[in-house]
C-alpha cells in the first residue's frame, strides 16, 4: 500500500486526502442508516488509474450531445448553485445524498467548486457500493477555465487552429467567451454567464392553469 500511494501524483494524493476527509462524513453523519463497508485498497487503485473522475470537456461534449444516460450533481449552497451552474445540474447537498434516492446503478457525476467536497461525496457513495460514481476532476473551477474560458493558441498551426474552433464552438455553446492566447485576465475575475430565471407573474395575478392532456 505504501509503494502504490508514493506513486500517486500530487492531486491524487489530495483526492486521497479528501477522501479520508470523507470517512469522518460518512461515520458522523446520521443519515447513513446503518454501516457500511470500505475496500482502502479498492479505492485507492480506482484513484490511482483515475477510475473516480471524468475531465470537464468530457462532461461539456455529453451536454452538446443530449446524452441523457447520467446524471450531474452539484454540491454547492444555493446562492453559488444561482449565481451559475452547469446546464442540466441538479442541486443536492452531500448530507442530503443518502436521501436523494440515487440507485448504485446510475452513472452520476458529482461536481464541486474545487472538487475536493465532490472527493468527499464520491467516498460516500463508494462506501454504499455505487461503482457508477465519478468526481468532475477539477470541479467548477476547471469547468471555467477550460470550457467557458479556454485559451486559445496563439499564431495556430493547422491541428491547433482546428483544436481552437473547437474550443470556441464548446465555449459559445455554454455562453462563455474564448480568451486570446497570451497574458490575458485571470478566469476568476472574468463575469459568468447568467443563469435564465423564469420571471414571477405581476401580483395579483395567478399562473396559467396547466392544460391537461388525454381524454
């Protein structure tokens, strides 16, 4: 075991470390309904081959494609989870999942700011047998600075001026905007799309009744 961890990288050895955060959730939380069993070795070699993530580009292109074969959690607070999330997320907070009727046989794909709370999260549902559980590697933050705000390559060759019309198609698809390669400003200070909000309907007057269908 102390060979394989001196072989792990250093964000590997982090997510490690986030994991071990997580057992202390699993055993102090009081939704767990009971205990449950832990392979270390199981999960440490999962992380090791990077069984437990999928790359946000990965994530992004299942998005343009419509698949609907998996499910994205995110684990942020309400006000971050308003102020921007990725299409199609749904808001569930760690200490809410054993509850959120998630089946062992979904692929689901939890997703954080920096990923280490969706680290946390993945050894949960790993401890609950779910082995169709990935982590958003590099959470939200990667998400901006390689999806809404990738650099372009700067006096492109031909794969690289290809590689840029791709980011920039999959960049104008989630409303981002390509940076030019370069010094350019830091992701963290560039404005976030903004999240569509249905508007109330004016007071006093109530919503449209839902037309019924069938007979």
């Amino acid at each position: 075991m102390r060979r394989l961890f001196s072989q792990l990288t250093v964000n590997q050895k982090l997510a490690l470390a986030a994991f071990l955060l997580g057992l202390v959730a699993i055993w102090a939380s009081p939704y767990r309904g009971g205990l449950v069993t832990l392979d270390a070795k199981e999960m440490t070699l999962a992380a090791a081959r990077g069984a437990d993530r999928v790359g946000v580009r990965d994530v992004a292109d299942w998005i343009i494609q419509g698949r609907a074969d998996f499910r994205l959690i995110d684990l942020r607070g309400d006000r971050e989870f308003a102020e921007y999330h990725i299409d199609g997320a749904e808001q569930i907070a760690m200490a809410a999942l054993p509850d959120a009727g998630l089946s062992p046989q979904e692929k689901i794909v939890l997703c954080s700011e920096d990923g280490v709370q969706a680290a946390q999260a993945w050894v949960l549902l790993w401890a609950k047998r779910f082995r169709g559980v990935y982590i958003l590697d590099g959470g939200l933050a990667r998400w901006k600075a390689q999806v809404l705000f990738p650099v372009l390559a700067a006096n492109p060759t031909g794969e690289q001026a290809i590689e840029n019309e791709r980011l920039r198609a999959v960049s104008a698809y989630f409303h981002g905007m390509p940076q030019a390669g370069g010094a350019g400003p830091a992701v963290a200070s560039l404005a976030l799309p903004k999240i569509e909000v249905p508007a109330a309907p004016p007071a006093g007057q109530k919503k449209p009744a839902k037309k019924k269908e069938g007979c």
